[in-house]
C-alpha cells in the first residue's frame, strides 16, 4: 500500500478522534468509568475496571495526537504535576513492595492522563456539562439502589456496601461505597448544578430537580464532613463574590486582605478544634482519626525525607499500614487525609510537592474567576476548594474520582495563568507560529 494509501484510510479515524463529538463522549465515557469504579470493581471485578481505564488511555493518545495541532505542547501538563508523579515513581525503589508501589503509580498516572486531556479537548463550560450529566445519573442510580436496598426487598445489599438504612433516613452509601464518599460527591455535585443554573446551560427544571436529589442525598448521607465542606464553600462563594464586584484598582487589597482572613481563620479553627468538634457531634470520629494521624507521623520519623514509598490506597498487607491497623485493631484503607496520606507515602518532599500543586492550580484559578465576567469560571476555585477541605478528613483527592478532578482542575486553572503562556506570548512577539488554544470546538 502507498503512503498516499494510507494516510487516506487513516484520515475517517483522525477525523472521529478529533471530532467534538467524540471528545464528548469520551469525556462522559472517562468520568462515568471513574465515578462508578466501585461499583465497577464490586460487580466485575478490579481487572474489569483496570481494563477500562487502559482502554480509555489509548483512546485519549489517539484523541491528543488527532488534536496536536490545537493542543500546546508546552502547556499540556502542569509542571508541578510532573514532579509529584516522578516522585511518586522514584519511590517504588525504597517501597517495601515494589510491584504494590508500581501498580498504585500505574493508577495513579492513568488516571492524571485521562484529566490531562478532558483538559485539553473540553473547554470550563463543556466539562460542567458533562459532569452534571455524570452526576445525575450516579446520584439517581445511588437513590434507586437505595430505595431498593432499603425499602423494595428491605436487605443489605452487602457486595455493594449499600446497607439500606434509607427507610431510617440513613446514613446511606448508594453506589459509592461509603457515606462520606457519597457526602463529598453530593458536595461536588451541587456546586456543578448550581453552576449549571447560573449559566442557564440546561432547562431550569432539571437543575432544580438535581440540586434537590443532591442535597437530599447529602443529608441522608449523614456524614459529619459534609457540613464543613458547605460551610467552607459557601464562605468560599462570599468571598469570590464580594471580589468579583470590587473594582479592579482595589481588588489586590482585597484579595490580600481576604488572604489574611483565611489565615486567621485556620488559626483560630485550629485552637478552637475541641468546641468544633462537639458542635459537628463528631468527637469520637475526629478522635479515631487523630489516633491514626499520630501512628503516621510517629511511622514517618523513621523516613521522614523520602516516606515509605507511593501505594494510593492502603496495601494492608505492607509496612507500615498493616503495623499502623494492627497498634490501632482497625483496617483502614487510606490515612483519612491526604496531606498525612502524602506525608506517610512521599515524606516531606512529596508534601511539599502536593501543596505546591493544589496551592498553585487554587491561585490560579481564584485569580481567573475574580476577573473574568462569566460565573462558569468560579467552578474550578470552588471546587478545588471543596477538594482540599475534604483532604484534612479523607484522602480521596489521592485516588480515582478525587484525584481526576483535582488534575482536571489543575490543568485548566494552568491554561490561563502560567509561566508558558509568557513563554508563548514571547516568541509569538519574536516571529514564532502561536500555539493553537486548548480545543473549544462546540458539541
């Protein structure tokens, strides 16, 4: 066959992988995929998903290489982002179980692809979009499992870890497993719908109906952190407010100002922790964890630089987390935060790392949103904030469906305000070609 052959049988699958279509539906196929993996995971099995995940990750190399005309290379992946997962790498060689580390890494990098290029081939509004859509549809299916579990046959239905307690107005799990998941994914769902409805970019009847469905399975979730990720995003959504309509010679004073707020804020959270937690009634659940945080940090002495090596969640058969289960007589799967879940993992560099990656991506986007007019870009702030609230009481930000989204946000807060822009804006000013912009191709 001739090369002019070729390249004509190979144009019609360019062509589809660089569609709109295409990079809709992928990006609806990679969030439902990931949002449902333990259902996923529960139903067919761990390689069932594992599967998937690869599959969808040759996908999106086919879907990158169709759009690499569009696509900046030099902007394609956060620079913080490649250090963190290079360090996440390096640490197989000191892990206690090499081929556990690699697997975790594996997953981990899978999943910060599939983000990488949503970010590329979807713009804000798009990516809202599917998310909503995704949102709905677990949320429904959670309520369904639940009414079914619950009340219909009145079992547990125990492969799923739904133990239909809905008739009890909970705490309920749906198809997320456990109630503080279903919690922080209500939390995440209705900031998306409220952005939804602002943005008028579906009929206000079906944003009304899934604020509803997911606040109500926020509240029958019963999880006691699922009222200090409201009251920190709604403070959040003051403040951007109150920025977005100050004018723009004032605004640095604000933003420093509302910077000294949060501060002091989280100082006199801190020693204010004992009446806080007796207001949540959550006590004995902040006590559990404080006991386990303590076990970390006293396993941590020990590598305090480079940590025990990366595994994501728990390999509870490994130093130190089955030391740390056995000293507590629990079987924890994560830290239950994942600043000490990093610290534990990666040591004091890969912390670091982490901060400097949600803290960069969580300026950056704070900055677009209190410039720019339309509401749709008050989405990534808000819920990268929602993110790392979350962080001090779960460690799901570390792991699929927390850890898309925290990369999913990065990569696009980074598209606006980086260092490769001037990079870009430079040698455009020399004479060189302009990069494309990320993809924003309707559909």
């Amino acid at each position: 066959m001739s090369d002019a052959a070729a390249e004509s049988s190979r144009r019609p699958l360019v062509q589809l992988l660089g569609s709109a279509a295409f990079a809709r539906a992928f990006t609806l196929a990679v969030m439902g995929a990931v949002f449902a993996s333990h259902a996923i995971e529960r139903t067919a099995g761990r390689v069932t998903y594992a599967t998937i995940i690869g599959g969808l990750c040759v996908l999106g190399m086919g879907v990158l290489a169709a759009r690499r005309r569009e696509i900046s290379m030099l902007r394609l992946v956060p620079t913080t982002l490649l250090l963190l997962c290079g360090w996440a790498g390096a640490s197989i060689f000191w892990s206690s179980d090499a081929a556990s580390s690699f697997a975790g890494w594996l997953s981990m990098i899978a999943i910060a692809f599939l983000a990488v290029v949503i970010g590329h081939v979807r713009d804000t509004l798009q990516t809202v979009r599917a998310l909503g859509d995704v949102l709905r549809v677990m949320l429904a299916v959670s309520l369904g499992v639940e009414i079914l579990s619950g009340i219909l046959i009145d079992t547990p239905l125990r492969f799923l870890g739904v133990q239909g307690n809905i008739a009890d107005l909970g705490p309920v799990q749906g198809i997320f497993g456990t109630r503080n998941l279903l919690g922080f994914v209500c939390v995440l769902a209705l900031i998306t719908f409220l952005i939804e409805y602002r943005t008028q970019s579906v009929r206000p009847g079906v944003s009304i109906a899934s604020v509803v469905l997911a606040g109500g399975l926020a509240v029958l979730s019963d999880s006691p952190t699922v009222l200090v990720l409201a009251g920190g995003v709604g403070v959040a959504v003051g403040a951007l407010a109150i920025v977005r309509h100050t004018s723009p010679e004032r605004r640095a004073a604000v933003q420093w100002a509302l910077g000294s707020v949060v501060v002091l804020a989280v100082f006199v959270g801190y020693v204010a922790r004992h009446p806080i937690i007796r207001l949540l009634d959550a006590g004995t659940d902040i006590s559990l964890r404080v006991d386990l945080w303590n076990l970390m940090v006293d396993y941590l002495r020990s590598r305090p630089v480079q940590g025990w090596g990366w595994f994501g969640p728990w390999n509870r058969g490994e130093l130190p987390f089955n030391a740390i289960n056995f000293l507590l007589g629990e079987s924890h799967a994560t830290g239950l935060n994942a600043y000490f879940d990093v610290l534990l993992q990666l040591g004091w560099v890969g912390l670091l790392m982490f901060v400097a990656f949600c803290g960069i991506a969580l300026v950056r986007s704070w900055l677009v949103a209190s410039a720019r007019r339309s509401v749709i870009y008050a989405w990534t702030p808000l819920i990268l904030i929602a993110l790392l609230i979350d962080s001090m009481f779960e460690s799901f930000t570390l792991a699929g469906l927390g850890w898309l989204i925290l990369v999913l946000c990065a990569v696009r807060a980074g598209q606006s305000r980086s260092w490769r822009e001037r990079i870009e804006r430079d040698g455009v000013e020399a004479g060189l070609p302009p990069a494309q912009p990320p993809a924003g191709r309707p559909g």
